[in-house]
C-alpha cells in the first residue's frame, strides 16, 4: 500500500528537483520559497494554492479514465442540499441581468436519455459572490436541483453570471500577481450530474469572448465547455447535453 504513496511522492519530489535545477534556484530562494509556504498555512490559504495549481490535473485524470463528457473544477461551493426548483433559479429580487436558459438532455455513453437524472445548477450572483457564503446570501440563490424528463431533458432560466475573483488579499493572490497572473475565474456556470448506475460528472461552462476565458486563474476551462452566444427570441441560451459514463 504504501508502494503507491512512496511512488507519487518520489515522482513529485523529482518533479520538484527538476524545476530547481533548470532555473539554478540559489539557496536564497530556496529559503524564501519555504517562508512563502509557512505564510500561505499560516493565512489558511493552503488549500487554495493547491487547488488553483493542481485541481485541474485531477479533473484531468478522471476525464481519461472514466469518459464522457469533460469534466472540470468542482470549486469550493458546491452545496449539497440546494432545493429542488421547478423553471428558475432563484434570484435577487432587483436582478435585471441578463436572463439566461440553461437547458439540455443527460444521455447515456451511446447516446440514450437518461430520465430521472438529478442535474445541479450553482453559479454567481451578478455582483460575483456565492449563495451561502458570501455577504449572508441565502444558500438556495443562484443554485438548485433540477430532474431530468423521460427525454433526459431539464431546462431552467436564471440570469447571467459574472467572472469570479478568488481571494486575492493574501499570499495566493501576492503569489500570482508576483508571477504576472491574476485572480480572476471566467464568468461560469457549474454543474454535478448524477444518476444511479452512471459516474457522476462534475463540469462547468464557460462563455465564448466573455473576460478571462482565455487565462483563467484555476486553469479549468476546456475548449469545449465554452458556448458561443446562442439567442432564442433574443433570450441567451446555454445548451449542453452531458453524456455519462457507467459507474
Ligand atoms: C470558484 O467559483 C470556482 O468555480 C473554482 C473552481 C475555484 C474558486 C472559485
Ligand atoms: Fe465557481
């Protein structure tokens, strides 16, 4: 068992050596980089260091392994007792976003629907925060449960939402700023889908020419999460069929 853990970290360590080497990093650095780690614990950030650099390689890993459609990030906010909702999401009250329709079907590896799949629906409110932790948000704004038809399909509406800013005030954010990045998310919607005997897919979607789909800060849009911008009587529409690999 532990010839499994003694491999990765041996592989990562000499990934590590790797890097080191090539840019003849002085003992100086060395030093500084090991006060970064301590600050980056220290401030709780660890968690999120890891997840901005290496969260996508895991998604990675599991899209060759398991099939289906791409999955990508989960993100920190996904909550698991987001209500059922029948047609919309609910919204603030006063958001005049844009309105957007969120809708497609859930099928199987060869292409048959899946009814009865359950398809959750979680993004941003128009002022990029999260329902249920941000600025005392209730937790079902902006997310909820939706049930697939006899057709696979589930449709819902909800407005648009806005690219997403990590936390940039601590040593994540100093990170990638002293690296030329930034820490912007590109606008998204996310989504987990699951049904009993399937793989549960956990993905995104991204926005054709929308801010930062080209850098995102988390590494996690694939080309084809990315929708062009597709109108019905003028309203914004996101179709996406997600097809589910047998568990
Ligand atoms: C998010 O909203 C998100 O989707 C990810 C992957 C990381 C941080 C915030
Ligand atoms: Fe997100």
């Amino acid at each position: 068992m532990s010839n499994r853990l003694e491999a990765v970290v041996a592989d990562a360590v000499e990934g590590i050596r790797g890097a080191l080497m090539k840019h003849n990093v002085t003992f100086e650095e060395y030093r500084q980089g090991i006060g970064y780690l301590m600050k980056t614990v220290e401030a709780g950030e660890l968690p999120l260091m890891i997840d901005a650099f290496l969260n996508t390689t895991i998604c990675q890993i599991e899209n060759r392994n398991f099939g289906g459609s791409t999955s990508t990030l989960e993100g920190p906010y996904f909550l698991d007792d987001a209500p059922f909702v029948d047609g919309a999401l609910k919204t603030y009250e006063d958001d005049r976003h844009e309105p957007l329709l969120l809708r497609g079907r859930v099928l199987d590896l060869a292409g048959a629907p899946v009814a009865d799949a359950v398809v959750d629906v979680w993004h941003s409110t128009p002022d990029g925060h999260y329902g249920g932790f941000h600025n005392n948000i209730p937790r079902d704004f902006y997310r909820g449960k939706l049930r697939t038809d006899a057709a696979g399909q589930y449709e819902v509406r909800t407005t648009v939402p806005v690219a997403y800013k990590i936390p940039d005030q601590g040593p994540v954010g100093a990170l990638l700023e002293a690296m030329g990045r930034h820490s912007w998310r590109p606008a998204h919607v996310h989504y987990k889908v699951r049904a009993p005997g399937f793989h549960t897919l956990t993905t995104q979607a991204y926005f054709e020419g929308g801010a930062y789909v080209d850098s995102d800060c988390c590494e996690g849009v694939h080309p084809e999460l990315i929708h062009a911008d597709v109108r019905e009587s003028g309203i914004k529409v996101i179709e996406t069929d997600f097809a589910l690999a047998p568990a």
